[in-house]
C-alpha cells in the first residue's frame, strides 16, 4: 500500500519549469521547427514541378505554378518584415540603463537563439537551395531571372534571413545595454556580409544575361558570394562580446548574494 501511495505521489507532481535564462526557448525550438518544415516543403514543392512546369517562363504553366508563388512570397516578405521589425522597435525596452543583471542574462540567452534561427536560414540557403541552383544552370536553359529556382532562393530564401538577421541585430541594440550604447562591429559583420549576397545576386543575374550564359562555379561574378559567406564569421566576435559581458554580469549577482 505504501508503494501504491509513493507512485502516485511521485506520479502527480509537476513537470520542472526552465531555469529562469531559458524562458523563451520554447518559442524559438517552435521557430526551428516551422522553418524546417517550410524549407522541405519548398524543396518538395521543387520537385514536384520544376522540371514538369519550371523549365521555359513563355509557358502558361510557369505563370500558374511559379510566378503566382513569386507574387506570394512578396507578400509574405513583406508582411514578416513589417511585423517583426516593427514589434522589436516599437517594444523597445526604453529603461536600460535600470536592467536587472539576470534579465540582462536571459536576454543575451534570447540574443543566441536569435542569431542561431538567422544562421539556421542562411545555411538552407545557401547550402541546400544554392548548391542546387548552380546544379540547375549546369543543365537548363537561364531564360529569365525568375526560374523556378530563383523564385525561392533569391527572392524568398535570401530575403528571410536577411529578415532574421535584421531581427536579431534589432534585439541587441533595443534591449542589451552594451549593443545600445554603439554599433557593435561583429554584430553588424555578421548581419551585413550575407545581406550582401542578395545585392551579390543583382549583380549576377545581370552578369548572366550580358555577359556568359553557362555557370561557372569559379567565376569572378561569383565571388561575392564567398566573401558575403566570410563576413558571418563575425559572430565568433559577438559570442566573445557577450561571454565577456555574461562574466561581469555573473560577477554582480555573486557580490549581490
């Protein structure tokens, strides 16, 4: 009977809550989750019709099946620009010089789960969805800058981590006392370099069209791309900023207690 008691006891109590500096992991694992889900479905969505309806843009099915999703990921940019953009400025925390060292804490930890979501984004695409790109161009015909590549990788791919990018330099300067007080260089460096290689592919489409049709991997058009890719080494910058910060900030609350 005293063994009945002891399971159910044990059996009723609560779950542990996060420790205070993890508060918001639940919402950016929900954020890795929907953005996983999204990228395979578009690679699904790949091949399910880029080769049936992707391969020549004079065709009424390319319109239907490619340019509709085009006119979408407009929207869709845009809205997510707009809303997460201005939610992090207009939600500013306008009192930081009174922040409490372990909610300066936890925001650093939100501060890493931003960056890490924005490196998440840039590796699909530039990994999975650009490597298969240049694969593309090796064996079709680039008769318009929007192909059925293109339309996800340059204009929503690209797009939405430079979104993220912007999310999470938006953070740090709004809402961590260090990043306030100026512009922080690996911050920036990190954010700016693959904003660039959307600006890199202005240049290469135009590049393509006058100047050589086939896709040469080592070509100089291309290098644009590589040192956009170098500059995100910066947030080896920004994890020596923060650790720097998270040691003092860790050395208040010990004094305090």
């Amino acid at each position: 009977m005293a063994t009945t008691t002891e399971h159910v006891s044990l059996s009723s109590e609560k779950p542990k809550s996060l420790p205070w500096y993890l508060t918001d992991l639940p919402k950016y694992l929900k954020g890795f989750g929907f953005l996983t889900v999204m990228y395979i479905s578009l690679r699904l969505y790949q091949g399910a019709f880029a080769i049936a309806h992707g391969l020549d843009s004079s065709e009424p099915a390319f319109e239907q099946y490619w340019m509709r999703l085009f006119y979408i990921e407009l929207g869709v940019i845009a809205a997510v620009a707009s809303g997460f953009w201005g939610y992090l400025w207009t939600t500013r925390d306008r009192n930081l010089d009174q922040l409490a060292p372990k909610e300066e804490i936890r925001r650093y930890f939100t501060l890493t789960m931003w960056i890490s979501i924005y490196t998440f984004a840039v590796y699909w695409a530039g990994s999975y969805f650009a490597e298969q790109d240049n694969s593309w161009h090796q064996v079709a015909i680039r008769d318009t800058p929007f192909t059925a590549n293109h339309i996800i990788e340059f204009y929503f791919n690209f797009p939405l981590y430079v979104i993220l990018g912007g999310c999470a330099w938006l953070y740090a300067r709004t809402r961590l006392p260090l990043y306030a007080k100026g512009i922080s260089l690996p911050l920036t460096l990190a954010v700016f370099g693959p904003f660039m290689i959307l600006v890199s592919v202005g240049f290469n489409e135009w590049g393509h069209t006058f100047w050589f049709r086939e896709e040469f991997f080592a070509a100089p058009i291309h290098w644009g791309f590589v040192i956009g890719v170098w500059f995100a080494l910066g947030v080896g910058g920004i994890l020596l900023q923060g650790v720097t910060r998270l040691i003092e900030l860790m050395d208040k609350i010990e004094d305090a207690e």
